[in-house]
C-alpha cells in the first residue's frame, strides 16, 4: 500500500505545469488581502468545529491502528488487503468479546465488592483519623470541602450525560476509523490533491512522518497499558486488596493518557487498603510507587525503540494544555496530539528532513547513495 510519499510523486507526475500568469501590484494586494482574510476565516470555522476535529483524529487513530494489524497480517499471510483488513477487525473485536466473556463475572463481581466495601472502607478510615489530632484535623478539612447533596445530584447526573456521549462518540469513531481503514489511498490521494503542487512532496513526508510516529506511539503505549494494567492487579492481589483485578483493569485502561492509570487507580486502591487495615494500606501505596517506578523507569525506556522518545515533562505539559483547550476529549487525545505537534515542529520550523524526524523509530533509513566512481 503507498504511503503519502508514493501518492504525491504519482499527483505530481499526473499535473501538467500551468503557466506562470502575468502579476502586478493591484494583484499582489488583492491576493494578499485575500489570504488574510482568508486565514482569519479558516482560523475561525477550525476554532469552532474543534470538536468534530478531535473526533476525525480519533477515527484516525484507529484506522491506523486497523491498519497496522492488517498490513502485519499481509506480511506474514500473503492475503488480499480487504480480507486481511476483514480479518483484522473480527479478529480485534473477537478478542475483545472474548476477554470481556472470560473476565466479565470476575470483573463484575469484583467491581460489585469495589462499589460494597468502598463506603465501609472509607467509614473505617474515618474512624482510624479520629483516634489522633492531626487525622481529626485532615478529616474536618476534607468534611469541609465535601460538596453538598444537590451538588452531588448535579454531578451524577453530568457524568450519566458525559457517559451516554461518550459510548456515541466511540460507536462513531469505531465506524469511521473502519471506514478510513477500509479505503486509505482514497481519503490520503484527496487529502494531497488539496495541496498545491509544489508542496505536496514536503507535505507528503511530513504526513508520512505524522503516521509513523503515531504508530510507534502505539505500539509501545499498548505494551505499557499492558503491563500497568497486569502489574497492578497482580500486586493489589498479593497484598490482599479486595477487588485487585478490577483497579488494575481501570489503571491499565487509564494508562491510555500517561501516568493517569495509577493516579485513577491510587484512590479506591489506599482507600480500600487502609480500610483493610495499616499495614495493608502502606503495602498498597507501596505497590503502586513500584508499578510507576518499573513503568517509568524500566519499561518504558525498553520500549523506546518501538515508540516516540516524548520528554515526560512535555507529556505533562501537553496533557494539561490540551484539557484547558479542548476539555476531556483534550485530555484523552493529548499524547498523540503533542506527537503531531513535534513533529511538525521539527519538520517546518527546525527543518529536518523525514528521515531525522524518524531516527528514533523502526522504520528503516534509505540506503546512503553509492559514492561516484573518480573521474567521473
């Protein structure tokens, strides 16, 4: 399958050059004033469709993602590209159906225990606070800040809304990234023909460069929700925290947005620890600072040869930029969104070229040209 690259060569070859039309001043500020205007209006419709934006980058993201697999399985198989592509999707969702089959009792039992032992927990803990100055002092601060019924009430019933969208949004963006997948050449060929022609070779790259950077990313971020996930249940369930499996579920799905799984799993974790009892809850903070410690510090440096090299201080930032611009669906699509960002940094203000945007990645560098003969 080409790349974009291959499509612009093939455009270019396929454009007749036009000729050079005669300019004059009156033309040059009409043509500039224009653009400006222009740019303005774009800026303006751009700002305002932001949502439909992020869902088209989501659909992008998982077409590549449908598309990774399939090209995988072409590689290794031999099949047409329309029934690896069948193959891969049945295969994906198969393998979600029968996770969430196998799993789906224990999961559920256990996040009915979460949703049980979680008041009593708390309850127990609130009683262990009393029994000294200090923990009367911080549970009298937190009883402070508790928001109040009606708040409660109003914040359920946002959540409830937020999750209706959210499950439409997924059906939307499962569909749309099937679609992409299904007809590539088509929707990158009509992306490159908007560009003129003698920017379409750079823009090409660029865009090559976009892709292949977004694949490494998730290649290795699904090999650290992996392990997040994995680590976490599995020490939550040595120390003999109820409901283990269920938060190392949560932390793995979490761990989509860098360091959020042990921050979203850490609460219903130490609560229900402690609840348990002091040495219990100390063990459980332990088992998380080892988790993110191993994550960050072994895992994810080994799975830097499969995935962008991203400054976790660039991450961070990135991720609360990308909230206050664009709220959740920021948040959830921040990472991928700084990639992009990089890339285009270095590619149209640094000026590197592909092939050093993509030093970092498995995607094999060109072969150097061979040195002329001397005397040539």
């Amino acid at each position: 399958m080409p790349n974009f690259t291959d499509q612009a060569e093939e455009l270019n070859h396929q454009s007749a050059p036009a000729p050079a039309p005669r300019d004059s001043f009156e033309r040059r500020v009409f043509r500039g004033t224009a653009i400006v205007i222009a740019t303005a209006a774009a800026a303006y419709v751009l700002w305002v469709l932001v949502d439909l934006l992020l869902l088209l980058f989501a659909c992008s993201l998982v077409a590549l993602i449908f598309l990774t697999v399939t090209n995988a399985l072409r590689r290794r198989t031999g099949m047409p590209f329309g029934v690896a592509l069948a193959a891969s999707v049945i295969g994906l969702l198969a393998l979600l159906a029968g996770a969430f089959t196998f799993f789906g009792a224990t999961i559920q039992g256990e996040f009915a225990e979460l949703a049980q032992r979680l008041p009593q927990a708390w309850t127990d803990v609130q009683a262990m606070l009393r029994t000294s100055p200090t923990g009367s002092a911080i549970l009298e601060r937190a009883q402070s800040l508790a928001p109040s019924g009606q708040a409660l009430v109003n914040a359920a019933t946002t959540a409830l809304g937020a999750v209706g969208g959210a499950l439409s949004g997924l059906a939307i963006v499962l569909v749309g990234g099937l679609y992409l997948a299904a007809q590539p050449q088509l929707y990158q060929g009509g992306l490159l023909r908007l560009v003129p022609d003698r920017s379409r070779k750079p823009v090409a790259e660029t865009l090559d460069a976009v892709t292949v950077s977004l694949r490494n990313w998730l290649k290795g971020q699904a090999l650290g929700m992996l392990f997040v996930g994995v680590a976490t249940g599995f020490g939550l369930w040595l120390v003999g925290v109820p409901a283990a499996w269920a938060i190392g579920l949560v932390a793995g799905l979490a761990e989509f947005v860098p360091y959020l799984g042990i921050l979203v799993a850490g609460i219903p974790a130490v609560v229900l620890g402690f609840g348990q009892g002091v040495d219990t809850g100390i063990w459980t903070i332990v088992v998380l600072i080892a988790v993110q410690q191993i994550q960050g510090n072994l895992v994810m440096p080994l799975l830097q040869n499969r995935m962008v090299d991203l400054p976790p201080a660039i991450t961070i930032f990135g991720i609360i930029a990308a909230g206050i611009l664009f709220g959740v669906a920021g948040v959830l699509l921040a990472t991928p969104l700084t990639i992009v960002v990089l890339v285009l940094v270095r590619r149209l203000y640094l000026g590197e070229d592909k092939q050093e945007v993509l030093e970092s990645t498995d995607e094999p560098a060109p072969a150097p040209p061979s040195p002329a003969p001397p005397g040539d």
